[in-house]
C-alpha cells in the first residue's frame, strides 16, 4: 500500500531529511518517520495532532498513519509539506483512521469567519 509520503520522500534511507523549518523526515527503527520540533508543533499544529506524536528529544516523531495529521495541519503555513504529500492518501488515511478528527475539520473550515455577514 501507498503511504502518503511521495516518491522523493519515500526513496531515503537511513537519512535525516530537512523539510522546512523544524520540520524533517527522519529513519527511526527502519521506518520513515515525520519529525517536528515541539516550537513548531506548539505554535501549529492542533491539540489532537501534538497528541499522536511520540515526544523524543524535543521532537514529536509521527509514524504510520498518525503523519496524516501533521502532513495536513503543516501543508497550509507550509508549501513544501503541501507540495511533497499525496493527498488522496493524505486524506484517505484521516477518513480512515481519525474520522472525527476530519468531520470536526470540516465543521470549523465551514462556519463562517468573526464578522463575516454571510
């Protein structure tokens, strides 16, 4: 099965990869892992995705399918994760896997902003 990670991400081994900014792909136990700073993670991410990494060193590494969260929050502050995510996985997965977190996704993207007449 295809995970998220696209080919270029997907194809290293062994590596640390830097991404972005406190944002990087790293090998733990063989198995690619998301890796984000907790300075990232606190200032970006969302309770429920801070919640599924596991803490190592002041990272939060996220493994399969757990990634799918921070793939998706991080990919709209920033362009690279967006651009390097297969998205159909991306959400398969979190429809999958964390399917409340999703609909309480939809549900906030939905309601209209403060001062919004519509």
């Amino acid at each position: 099965m295809r995970d998220e990670l696209s080919a270029p991400l997907g194809s290293f081994l062994g590596r640390i990869v830097h991404i972005d900014n406190g944002i990087y792909l790293a090998e733990t136990s063989g198995v690619p892992r998301f890796a984000v700073h907790e300075s990232v993670a606190s200032a970006e991410l969302s309770d429920t995705a801070r919640k599924s990494g596991e803490r190592v060193k002041g990272y939060l590494y996220y493994g399969f399918p757990e990634r799918a969260l921070p793939i998706y929050e991080l990919s709209r502050t920033h362009p690279i994760v967006y651009g390097l995510a297969d998205w159909e996985q991306v959400l398969k997965n979190l429809r999958e896997h964390f399917p409340d977190y999703l609909d309480a996704q939809n549900d906030a993207e939905s309601e209209p902003e403060y001062g919004d007449d519509d």
